[in-house]
C-alpha cells in the first residue's frame, strides 16, 4: 500500500516527480492521445497525488470509477474502496477529506440524488473533495442517457460547480478543481460536471503532458478547520453541537456559517480565472445579435450552430460558462453586450440555465433572453433544431 | 459534392461490435489527420438489444455530440433493425442527408418499393451484402461482422486508407482497454477464438481489408461522387480549450 512517508520533497508515493500546479497544468509539454472521458477522467487523477477514492457503480460513470481502482492497484492512489451505496459513498468520501485526505469520487443521475444530503454536509465541513458528476437522467422511467437536470438540485448546496464542454477539458478541469479547493482561502468541495455519454463514452484526441510528474500533495494543516486528528473529533465545530442550543447563538452562527461558505465560493473566482483561463470563455465576432450562453456539451452545440449561422451571414457569438458556482455574472454581462437574443440550449426540462442567466442579467441588460432550445430525457441537440429555433427570431435567408 | 464532415450512424443489436466499429473508424480517422469523435447509445446492455454507435469525422472541428440525427451514412449491421424496427430512429433512414449512402449487412433485400423512392429521390446509394457471411469466410466467426462493415464504410469514402484502420484495430485490441462488463466478456469470447491476439488482429484485418475492396469497386460502378474532403484539407483551429 502507497502511503504520505513514502513521499521525498521532489517525489510523491509513486515515484511521480513533484511540480507546480501551473507546470502540469500550462508548461509541461503535451502529446496526443486519442481517449474517451472515463479514460481520461483516471489519466487526470494519475496526476494529482490523490489520497483517497470511494466509488459505486452507476452508468455512465462506472468506467471512471474502476479506473480510478486500477490507479490504486498501479499504486497511484493512497486508497479506494467501494461504498454501500452513493449516501455511503459520499459520506465516506466526507470522512476520507476530514481526515486529511485529497479525495476524489464520482456518481451520476439517481446515485447523485440518493446521496443528495451529503452535499451540504461538505461545504458545512469545508472539505476540499472532487465530485466528478456525468450528468445523467433521474427520473422515472428509467433512463441511463445525458440529461443535466440533476445540477439543478446541487446549485445551493454549497459546493462549487464547475462545468466541463469535452474530454479535453474535463482533463484539464478536473486537475484545476483541487488546486482552487484547496486554497485554504477557498477550501470548500467542487463538484466538476459533464454530460454523460456525450463526454464519458466519445472518444476524440486530446492533449496530455506525461505522466512521470504530478500535483503537490494536499496540505490538510493548511486547511481553515483542522483535520481529524488524535486531539481533533471530526470538524471541530461539531465539538459543542450548536443544534443543541436553540437559540440566538446557534441560529446567528448557522447564518453566518451559510454566508461564509457562499463567501469562499466567491473567493475561488480569482483561482478559477487563473487555472480555467477565464470563467467564461467565449468564440465567434465580437459584436453578434445572437448570443448562445451555454455550459457542457450545449456549447458545442452551439458553437457547431454558430458555424452554420456564419455561413448564412448572421452575426454570432456563443459564451460558455466554466463555472455555475459561482456564477459568472459580471463577465456574462461583458460578454452579452449588445446582443439582440440571447439563447440559452440546455439539456434538461426545466432550464435552470436559463434561469440563472435571466437573474443575472436582470435589470443590466437589454437583450431578449430566450430558453431555447431545450432537450431532455436523453435526447441529442441537432445544429438543425437550433437553427430552426434561430430562425423564429431572425431572418434567415 | 465533397463535404467538410460527415455524420456516420450505426444501428446494430447489442452484441454485434457496433461500438467497437464506431471507435476503430474514429481512431483510423483521427490517425489519417482528420478531427474525428465516436460515442455509443445504448439502454440494457444486453445481447440482441438495440444498440447505436456513431462516427463523425471532419476538416473542421467537431462540436456535435450524441446521437447523429441527420446522418449522412446509415450503417445497419442487422437486418432485424429494418425488419422489427431495433432502433432509436424510424424508419431506419430517417433523417438521411441528400447524396448519402445507407450500407445493410443482410442476405435478403430488405427495402420496400416505396422506402427506394424515399431514398432514391433523395440521390441516396443503398449498398446491400451479407457482412455476416463475408465474415465467416474471412475470419471463421461471425462476430468479426464489424470489421467487415467498417472496411466498407472506409472502401466507399475512399480518403481513409488501409494502414489507418489496420491503427485503430492494434489500438483497440492491443492496448489495455476498459468497457462495460457486456464488452469485456465479448472481448474474452472472440479472444478465445484465436490462438494468439494477433491472430485475431490479422483476421480482423483480412475482413476489413477485404470488404474495403469490394465496397471501393461497388463506389465505382454506381458513381458514387467523393463524400469526404481528403485530409490536406485539414485545418488546425483554436476550438478554445482550457490549455491552447
């Protein structure tokens, strides 16, 4: 078994020579491979000195979690096990990053919902885990097939959020993820998302430095709460349970709690601008009357939309989100800038999306919001249905 | 006339290698130079289910994802997708592009009267052949099918060549590979077949070889106009990713 006294000041337990998060991330030479999102979910976490995974099966993301075993059997990770299920997955994952481990899982769909209250359990706690989530549908009848609407019930948990479009940037996303969590100015879990299937299971080329170096360890005496230790019971706030005491103290401390957990997702913008290169990214012309404001797989749609709608003369711009927690508002604002319509495609029925940009942009901005096109129980997004919708609203020769 | 991408969808039952196919045509794609991407749909994984895979390769980027729902090629790699409808579309044509091509891996002819006017008045080319028997021949199992389709969609496009896919069959058999439990018990059956992996690599190949051949000469005869642009025409864009 790999273990921490293993480790050299150049050398992790793997014998992994130790960088910088920015060499690994923007300096180390790259080569090309060829891979699907499973695959490229262990080639991320081969990388980032990870202490802990716990896992459970459920499509699409069981490929990564049993690859993710197959990195602690090469001796890459400190541990893994599997849970008894997605509520003792994640509430061992809790356990796991208290004691000071970095840890990463990950689920889907229904496994996300079962282990739904331990969501705001780790932004209370202020553990700095990963969540790799390949969205996937929760409702009945059953579907395994892409549809995003789970996210919307994560969105006030707590936890950041960060959205990846592809294999590519689910790669390098998920590195950035524990770097920024772990600051111990942010320190707060991340949940990092992608479509199932359309991200999981396609297979397309993708860009990897070597797998001879590595992230730094996690630092847990860096951390804003202490890790368990033998003079620390786990989170030492739960020393002297505040849900005991009904009173003033207890409610203007679970407030201010709230508040300062919002705060260091806040706080991670700085981090997220640097390691995500922005917290929107954005392609097409400068000034465009059609605006597509899109995370994950709907902003490939959109940029394969945007491609169409330039051959046919329309002006156009698609802004992609890297991040929902936090929501970036200012640079939305920035982005949508003259925009006569703005589209928001999503893959879920309820267009929480969409929601989050109408709050946004309320009030500081004259564009026509439209959430539009909208798919869900599986369903793909062709560029036809999008340009269909376009055409409602712009004429189209 | 030669499009910039081109949209492959591949209805097959579980079971067949249509997901396997999907990735050996995208990975031979990719090696050509071309941008290329694959992905699978399918529900229960079990044998004789509906199962889709789909291929799409291009000069340009490819942002499109999920199901191909205005294909440029259908593949049917089971006449029982036509016969009792196992697919996520219907007909199987639905949604096919104007010049494109529909390949069907059956010994009988299974299109109606009316589904040749379809596709005929849409200049869609039906090239229709028993895949399954070729592949007995070839390689001594059925379940080399896939190959045998894969060297045809490859023989017809004609700008993806023969050591590209010879590529993504060693990357797909040789190198350590993760799938579903379904897959990984079809990759032990087919190994036990062949004494050595490589054996199974050369029989795949024979087939795919072998049915890029027939299918190239049955492009010619029915003047079929190039679909693909050749890969010299492709060119590297900023598609805008974490890391340039």
């Amino acid at each position: 078994m790999t273990k921490r006294s293993d480790m050299t000041a150049e050398k992790n337990w793997s014998g992994q020579k130790i960088v910088s998060p920015d060499y690994l991330l923007f300096e180390a030479p790259r080569e090309k491979h060829f891979m699907t999102g499973s695959e490229v979910v262990k080639e991320a976490m081969k990388r980032c000195t990870v202490d802990a995974s716990v896992s459970y099966p459920i499509t699409p993301q069981s490929e990564a979690a049993h690859l993710i075993g197959e990195l602690w059997a090469e001796g890459y990770i400190g541990t893994y096990f599997r849970g008894e299920n997605e509520f003792g997955v994640m509430s061992e994952v809790a356990g796991c990053a208290m004691a000071g481990s970095r840890t990463v899982t990950t689920t889907s769909g229904p496994g996300t919902l079962r282990a739904m209250e331990n969501f705001p359990m780790w932004s209370g706690t202020r553990i700095p885990c990963q969540l790799i989530l390949m969205a996937r549908g929760i409702n009945s009848p059953l579907t395994i097939q892409p549809d995003n609407l789970e996210v919307s019930f994560l969105l006030e948990t707590g936890c950041m959020i960060w959205y990846a479009e592809n294999v590519q940037e689910l790669f390098d996303m998920t590195i950035a993820a524990f770097i920024v969590a772990e600051k111990p100015d942010v320190h707060i879990p991340i949940i990092t998302a992608v479509d199932g299937f359309f991200v999981s299971h396609t297979r397309e080329s993708v860009m990897l430095p070597a797998d001879d170096i590595a992230l730094p360890p996690y630092d847990p005496y860096a951390a804003p709460l202490p890790p368990i230790d033998s003079e620390m019971p786990p989170g030492r706030f739960l020393r002297d349970p505040f849900v005991m005491k009904s009173n003033y103290i207890s409610y203007a401390t679970h407030a201010s709690w709230q508040w300062e957990v919002r705060s260091a997702a806040d706080r991670s913008r700085k981090y997220a601008k640097h390691f995500l290169k922005g917290l929107v990214h954005t392609t097409g012309d400068d000034v465009a009357d059609v605006v597509f404001v899109a995370c994950g797989t709907a902003s490939h749609q959109a940029k394969e939309a945007h491609r169409e709608l330039a051959k046919l003369g329309v002006t156009c711009k698609v802004v992609k989100l890297r991040t929902i927690r936090p929501f970036p508002t200012e640079e939305l604002i920035e982005a949508t800038k003259g925009a006569k319509y703005i589209f928001v495609p999503e893959f879920n029925v309820t267009g929480w999306l969409y929601n989050e940009v109408v709050k946004a942009l309320y009030g500081r901005s004259e564009s026509e919001v439209i959430g539009k096109p909208r798919v869900a129980g599986g369903m793909s997004m062709p560029v036809e249905e999008i340009l269909k919708e376009v055409a409602n609203f712009v004429k189209i020769d | 006339m030669a499009k910039d991408s081109i949209k492959v969808r591949m209805p097959a039952l579980g079971g067949q290698g249509a997901v396997t196919a999907a990735h050996i045509a995208a990975t031979a794609a990719d090696t050509e130079g071309y941008y290329a991407v694959s992905n699978p749909f399918f529900g229960a994984e079990k044998r004789m289910a509906p199962s889709e895979s789909y291929t799409r390769i291009g000069t340009v980027p490819i942002f499109d994802r999920g199901e191909v729902v205005y294909p440029d090629i259908v593949m049917i790699y089971h006449p029982q997708v036509v016969t009792m409808g196992k697919s996520y579309t219907m007909p199987f044509y639905a949604g096919i592009k104007d010049d494109g091509l529909v390949i069907i891996n059956s010994d009988i002819e299974l299109l109606t009267d009316e589904d040749k006017k379809i596709l005929a008045d849409k200049n869609v080319k039906v090239l229709t052949k028993d895949f399954t028997k070729f592949a007995i021949d070839i390689a001594g199992t059925e379940l080399a099918t896939n190959m045998a389709m894969l060297g045809a969609l490859f023989g017809v496009l004609g700008t993806i060549g023969k050591p590209a896919i010879e590529e993504g069959i060693k990357d797909r058999f040789l190198k350590k590979y993760t799938a579903s439990g379904g897959t990984a018990s079809l990759d032990s059956v087919i190994e036990k077949k062949f004494k050595k992996k490589l054996d199974l690599i050369q029989k795949n190949l024979e087939t795919a070889s072998a049915a890029f051949d027939l299918a190239a000469e049955w492009a010619k005869e029915v003047g079929l106009e190039p679909m693909l642009l050749d890969p010299s025409h492709v060119v590297p864009v900023d598609t805008g990713y974490v890391t340039a």
